[in-house]
C-alpha cells in the first residue's frame, strides 16, 4: 500500500527483549507479526507512564465498529499490560487491591459503608 510505513522488526525484536530482561518469555511474537506498527509503538514506549493509557486503549475501544483482536494478540496485550503494571512502570503507581488508591482504605471503606440514618 501507498503510504504504509515499514518497520525493522528484528531490530525492534532485539530491543525489546533487551528491555524486557528476565521478562522475555512475553514476548508478543503475534503482535510482531500481524501488527508492527503496535510492537514500534510499545517499545518506542516502554518505560514511560503514557504507555500503560496506550494499552488501556488498545485493549479497550472506544470507535464504534471495531472487531477487537485476535485472541491471541490480545491476551499479548493483557500480558505486557500486567507486567507493565508489575514492573511499576504505570503512572499511578498502585498496585493490589481496588483500594489501593486510596490513603486511608479503612477509613474510606467505613465511612463509605455507613448505613444512613
């Protein structure tokens, strides 16, 4: 196609695992694969907060009309996501429970459980 940009997936490949060290067994080969553009992405990312939005929006379309991906590069996605998170590369910085979040979860959660009087 007119246009399309190429990528060079082997060096992109090299620099990735290198990022991912002992994390290589995440590997996205499908991603590598059927979408380069995506894996550019990701390793051109890989270490800044903004990527973990670039994944939530991968994983989670918001344009009307969209198939999804293949099983296969999806669970990828979710993986990476996961260790992105794991690896505390994420902007927010919490990881646990849904209250993690929040300073004083006990606190929160009694006062947000109060029954009303």
């Amino acid at each position: 196609m007119a246009g399309e940009q190429t990528y060079d997936v082997v060096a992109l490949k090299a620099r990735f695992l290198e990022l991912l060290g002992e994390h290589a067994d995440v590997y996205p080969v499908a991603i590598e694969q059927q979408y380069p553009r995506i894996l550019d992405k990701i390793v051109n990312m890989w270490g800044k907060p903004e990527l973990e939005k670039e994944f939530d929006d991968l994983m989670v379309s918001t344009r009307p009309g969209r198939q999804g991906f293949p099983p296969a590069v999806a669970m990828e996605l979710f993986r990476l996501s996961t260790l992105y998170g794991k690896l505390g590369l994420t902007a927010k910085k919490t990881q646990g429970t849904g209250w993690a979040g929040v300073d004083d979860a006990e606190l929160f959660k009694r006062e947000f459980t109060k029954p009303d009087h």
